[in-house]
C-alpha cells in the first residue's frame, strides 16, 4: 500500500536550535518527493522537490536530504526562527494521485 | 500573478444546508485540484480535473458532495445537505501539465463549520 509517515507528529524547540524532520514513505514506483511548508490559516507552499537522483538540496536555512534505497526523507532546519513555526508536510506522487504525510507541527519558542 | 484564489474564506453554516466553494485557479493551469484537511486525516484529495473534466472524483466521500468546473478559470464545490462532519479546511489547487515534477500552487483555503 503506498504509504507517507511522517514523524514527529509535532516538535517544540528554542529560536535558534536546529531541528531535523522525518519522511518515510512506500510508494512505488518513485520519482519524486515534496517537502510543504503550512503556515496557519494558510495554504502548503513548496519548499524544495527531491528527484530519485538527488541525495541532498538546500534552500536556504532548509536543507533536504533523500536516500532512495531506505525510502526515507528527511527536512533540516539549521538556526531556527519564530516564522519557521508551521506544520510541514511530505507528498510523494503514486500512480493515480499524490500521497500525502500527515505534517509535523513545528512550533519555535523565543 | 494573484495566485489560486478561493471564497469565501470561512463558512458557518447549520446542518442541512448547501454549501457552494469557490476557486479561481492560476491562469494558464490546466489541472485544477479539490483537497479538503482535517487534523485526523491531514491532507486528502476529493476530485481533479484535466482541461475542465473531471479525472477522478474517487476521493469523493459521499453523492452529498460535487464538483464542476465549467470553464479554465471557475470550479466549485458543493456540498448538499451538509452535515457536522464535513467541518473541515478546503483547498483548491491549480498545477500546469499535471506532471508530478510540478508544483501544485494551493489557494488559501475554506475554513467551513458545520453547526
């Protein structure tokens, strides 16, 4: 069954402090995986696609990594900010129609 | 470019009643997805359609619920009667070619409450 975990379901951490979400998923085939950024009351916006040749991409304090033998993804934040506070979510497109995790919360205290 | 837009962006509405949403998705996208978010479930996608016709509407929960899209820049939602479990956040998304290298640009969502 194509599947998308994500973990942890929700994260707490200090401005400042670094923090590394994970993505497993089990589709198959794979081509390519999203990571989203939800701010509340707002809509995903994509923070950076890893294809199946890509190990690791950065976009700016955001750093993904992808190792498509375990099937596992994971989103690094280094020197987090108060407005990296949102759920972060991973898709994955199956045959039919994208797979979706159900995000991380992240909140960032001051 | 003003993005996906949809209206209204919150609904209160009493058990029983029908509720139309909106989307005007970005212009020149040709796919045009219905998502509805909940915090059990999180994202799950309703229907799509390809160049106006919908593709696959197996997402759809029940016959309460429908959708069309008569032309590149106009769909709705509609939900018929409506009942206190469809209290959910509603997203519209638009994406070009339907290639799964492409991003999906969502709409800022609808927020509905069912009483």
């Amino acid at each position: 069954k194509n599947q998308v975990e994500q973990s942890p379901q929700s994260l707490i951490i200090l401005e400042g402090k670094n923090c590394t979400l994970q993505c497993n998923y089990t589709v198959s085939p794979f081509s390519n995986l999203r990571w989203y950024k939800q701010d509340t009351g707002r809509g995903p916006v994509s923070l950076t696609i890893m294809t199946f040749s890509e190990n690791t991409k950065s976009n700016g304090r955001y750093t993904a990594t992808l190792d498509a033998d375990t099937k596992q993804s994971s989103l690094h934040i280094t020197a987090s900010q108060l407005s990296d506070s949102a759920s972060y979510i991973c898709v994955v497109p199956g045959t039919y129609k994208y797979i979706f995790g159900t995000g991380t919360r992240l909140k960032v205290l001051a | 470019d003003a993005g996906v837009i949809q209206s209204p962006r919150h609904e209160v509405t009493e058990m029983g009643q029908e509720v139309t949403l909106r989307c005007k998705p970005i212009s020149g996208h040709d796919y045009l997805f219905w998502y509805r978010q909940t915090m059990m479930r999180g994202l799950e996608l309703l229907i799509y359609f390809n160049n106006n016709v919908p593709i696959d509407d197996s997402g759809m929960p029940e016959d309460r619920f429908s959708a069309k899209m008569p032309n590149a820049s106009f769909s709705t939602l509609k939900i018929q009667p409506s009942e206190p479990r469809d209290s959910a956040v509603y997203f519209c998304a638009s994406t070009l070619h339907g290639s799964s290298y492409n991003e999906q640009f969502f709409g800022p969502g609808t927020r509905l409450t069912v009483l």
